[in-house]
C-alpha cells in the first residue's frame, strides 16, 4: 500500500461511520462553522441536511469549505446532490441510514420532504495525524484530487 491507502484507510477507520466533524463556510467574507453528523467515504464526507439551511445557502453561493474533526484537517468543495430520496443517491444513503440509524429515525429526517438533502464535501486537501504510527508517518499531507500523500 501506498501512504494515500494508508492515509484513506485511517479515515475510513475514524470517519467511516457516523462522526461528528465541524464545516467551516464563508458568508459575507466572514467565516461561519458548525458541528454536524457526517460520514466519510472514498474521498469525500457526507451530511444529511436542509436545502434551506444557513449551511446550505453558503455553499451554493461559495463551496468552498473546511473541516475538520479528530486529528484531522482539510478543504474541500461542497455539493448540494439533492433530495435523499433521489434514486442517484440511494446506494450512498442507504449507508447513511444505517450509520445514522441511532438518531436518524423518530423525527429528526423529514425525508419526504425535498429540501432535505445530501451534502457532499469532495475533499481537495487535508493534514491527518495519526500519533499511534499505525502504517508508518504520524502525519500525512493528503491531495485527495490526485490521490497521493
């Protein structure tokens, strides 16, 4: 394996289930973050959310954004994938359902209602540590766009 493998393994390990992570965006040149439930895959994090949200209206006017949680890190751009019903997002999140299963149900996703949607963060770029050396470096620079570390 190369350090991108290892680098994406240790995300997958720490993010690959339901995880809080904070999101930075700008709004007006000034930076606004929050904490939300997210779930890391391939490259990208993804977030059940609202189409009508602070969040949301911020990323479409400027996706890029930050985050970062637990050693970790990154920018990346955000894409509204619409609503979570959609049939292109029913793979990706049937996942979600199960990693959110804990909270998910019970009143906290409208999903009959189109403006809840999946926010993708694509990860451009990113520092991860990792202090226990698990495959060698205590820190990776990651370039998710070209996938090395």
């Amino acid at each position: 394996m190369n350090n991108y493998e290892y680098a994406d393994k240790i995300m997958t390990e720490r993010f690959g289930h339901d995880c809080l992570i904070s999101v930075a965006t700008v709004d007006g040149g000034r930076p606004n973050v929050r904490t939300v439930d997210g779930y890391y895959e391939d490259g990208a994090f993804y977030v059940v959310t609202y189409t009508l949200s602070s969040k949301m209206k911020q990323i479409s006017a400027n996706p890029e954004v930050a985050v970062c949680g637990d050693w970790f890190t990154a920018h990346g751009i955000g894409e509204n994938l619409g609503w979570i019903r959609d049939e292109n997002n029913a793979v990706i999140m049937a996942k979600l359902r199960e990693a959110f299963a804990a909270w998910y149900t019970g009143g906290h996703v409208d999903e009959s209602d189109p403006n809840t949607c999946l926010l993708r963060i694509r990860l451009t770029d990113g520092v991860l540590t990792d202090h226990e050396k698990k495959y060698g470096p205590w820190q990776y620079q990651v370039d998710f766009a070209n996938r090395t570390a």
